[in-house]
C-alpha cells in the first residue's frame, strides 16, 4: 500500500476517502494547542492585561488534559512560564514549541485534527490556507505555517486543500453535521473563486461531514466576518446554543433572531430537529468607541470544563447557569474576558483542541 503521508501531501485522496473526520470539540481530547499573544497591535494598549485570564484559562483545561503552547524563542517561553506559574498552573501539564506566530488566534491558524480510529495512522491534520480574515492582518506567513509545523513535530500526515478556511467559521456535532456562516464561507475575501455548492464539497471531503447548515450574518464588532463560535455551538450531538439579543433597539437583535429563525428550520444529518437552548448576550462592550464581539458562545469545551468568558455584566451568571445545564459532566467556569476581547476573540478563538484517538 502507498504511503499516507504521501497521499496526503501529494493530495492524491481526501480524509474523506481514507474514512478520517473532524470530531466534536466535546469529544475526548489529548490536548489544546495554543498561540503565545505576543502582537500588541492585537491589543493596543493592553496586552499587559490579558495575560493573567489567559493564564487561568490554561489553568483550568490542564486540569483534564495536556495543553500545548507555541512561541517563538526561549524568552517568550520564559516569559510565558512566568505567567503560567503566578496563576498556579500545573505546568507538568504543558508543553512548549518553538513554533513562532504572528499573532494569537490558534483556533484559525492552528491544525484541523482529523481521525480514523481504525486505520494505522489513526491521526491527520488538515492544513487549510490561513489569510487573516480576508488579508485585514498581514504579515499571517508565519501563522499559515503552524498546522505544517505541528503535523511534523508530532509525526502526522498533513492534508492541504488549497483553499483558505478558519477554525472558528466551523462547528460540529461529530455525527455528520457542520454548521456554518454565510457572512464568513461565501465572503469574497476569501475563497472567490468558489461558489456555496464548491465549497461544501471541500467541507464534505476534508472535514469528513455529510450534512452542512448554514446561518446568515455574524455579531456586530466580528472582524472575521461572522464566524459561528461567536453565534451558534454544538453541546452535544443533536443540542445547540444560540446567542439571542432581547433587546429590539440593539443591532444584533434583527442578526440574531433571523439566525434563531433558520435553526429552527434545520435538521440534521437523521432528519431530526435540533434542539435550541437560548444564550443571552452580554449588554455592549465599548472600548475606544468600538463595540468589541463579546459573546457567551465563545466558550472551550476540555476534557473535565467548560471555560466561558465573561464580561463584568448581569447576564454573566444567567449565561453561566444556562451552560451548566448544557454540560452535566463538566466543571462550568467563567473567566473575565473584558480585556481580552479587545483583540476581538476570546477563549475558543485562542484555542484549538487535538482529539484522543
């Protein structure tokens, strides 16, 4: 038989095709994968403050699982420990790689693990382009590397379509089903050269799914066009929550109920309905006259939590309760994410999982 690293690389099949798929982020997990912030025009003015909840966020995952972290030299590493290590992290659990990034978003410029827990290479990753929403931040070279870079440094085949996708415009249930954006998928910025029916095909064949479902506009202040994991998530395999906004004079309202209208419409790859649990949003967070995309939705699911940003607002605790309720099985955590969400992401934005295989 061929050689699969070579199959992959040469693109001579597809994950599909070697019976390999993307699991649900609520799938067990051998560890999160994480890029050092380090860019402080992604926080100007206050990237000093984000360190110590992004320190207690890989606290909180460690936890229950490996995590991790590239950066670009040993200064940034020590630098990162120091920070690790005054937030009380068990830094047994946490790996360092002298991969450097532009910037933080690993959820987008990090690997797309795939899995075939019956074939002997039972783990691939899927390198998609990676252009920083449509070319908004250059220099990205050395973020669109990282998936090649992991894919060696852990042995792997790698997979590469040659089309530019983002982590956080995608969400799965694990059984079949994606759930994505028009506003991001279909953006000229991106892909222009493909239609919705090509680029469903490139979903299918290289995330291993069967059914795609598609929600329209993202939240006001998403500078990726309107990625999903600020909108709609999977909790479990026929469960989602979706961020409503109550308030009608608000310009996410109109956005949010005619999404909340197409889920209700939607069936899943066995032709059920999805079950909807309601998330409410955070009242505006305005820093320098922009409002941020602050959102619940934008929460990691590890092994034993669920880490969700919180933004010092009356809804903090609702959305907490509601989440609870999602993940009978996981600790249910909140992390002040009002700094960190001037860089216009938070905890699932910073993060990508790599699945137990």
């Amino acid at each position: 038989m061929k050689d699969i690293f070579a199959i992959a690389k040469n693109g001579e099949a597809t994950p599909v095709e070697l019976g390999y798929h993307f699991p649900a982020e609520f799938a067990p997990q051998e560890s999160m994968w994480l890029s050092w912030p380090h860019k402080e025009e992604s926080w100007p003015g206050k990237i000093e403050k984000i360190y110590a909840p992004y320190a207690q966020f890989v606290k909180e995952v460690a936890k229950g699982q490996k995590v991790n972290i590239n950066v670009a030299d040993e200064a940034m590493k020590a630098f990162a420990m120091g920070h690790l290590e005054r937030a009380g992290v068990d830094l047994n659990r946490v790996f360092f790689h002298f991969f450097p990034t532009n910037d933080a978003w690993c959820r987008d410029h990090g690997p797309a693990f795939v899995i075939n827990p019956n074939a002997e290479q039972k783990k691939a990753i899927v390198k998609w382009n990676y252009n920083a929403w449509g070319d908004k931040y250059p220099p990205y070279d050395l973020d669109n590397q990282i998936p090649i870079r992991i894919a060696e440094n852990l042995g792997i085949p790698y997979f590469k379509p040659g089309i530019v996708m983002e982590g956080g415009s995608v969400e799965f249930n694990g059984q079949g089903t994606l759930l994505t954006s028009t506003a991001c998928l279909l953006n000229k910025n991106r892909n222009p050269q493909l239609n919705q029916a090509q680029i469903e095909q490139y979903l299918c064949d290289y995330y291993g799914v069967s059914n795609i479902l598609w929600v329209g506009d993202g939240i006001i202040g998403d500078d990726t066009d309107g990625h999903i994991d600020d909108i709609t998530r999977f909790v479990n395999a026929d469960t989602v929550v979706t961020v409503v906004e109550e308030n009608k004079s608000d310009e996410n309202h109109e956005i949010l109920a005619e999404n909340l209208d197409l889920l209700k419409k939607m069936r899943l790859e066995n032709g059920k309905q999805l079950n909807i649990v309601e998330l409410p949003m955070p009242s505006p967070v305005i820093w320098e006259d922009q409002r941020l995309p602050a959102s619940y939705a934008n929460f990691y699911i590890g092994n034993d939590v669920v880490v969700v940003p919180t933004f010092r607002d009356n809804n903090d605790q609702k959305a907490l309760d509601i989440l609870t309720d999602c993940f009978p099985d996981r600790r249910v955590i909140g992390i002040d994410s009002t700094d960190i969400i001037w860089g216009l992401g938070s905890f699932h934005c910073l993060s990508q999982q790599e699945p137990a295989v």
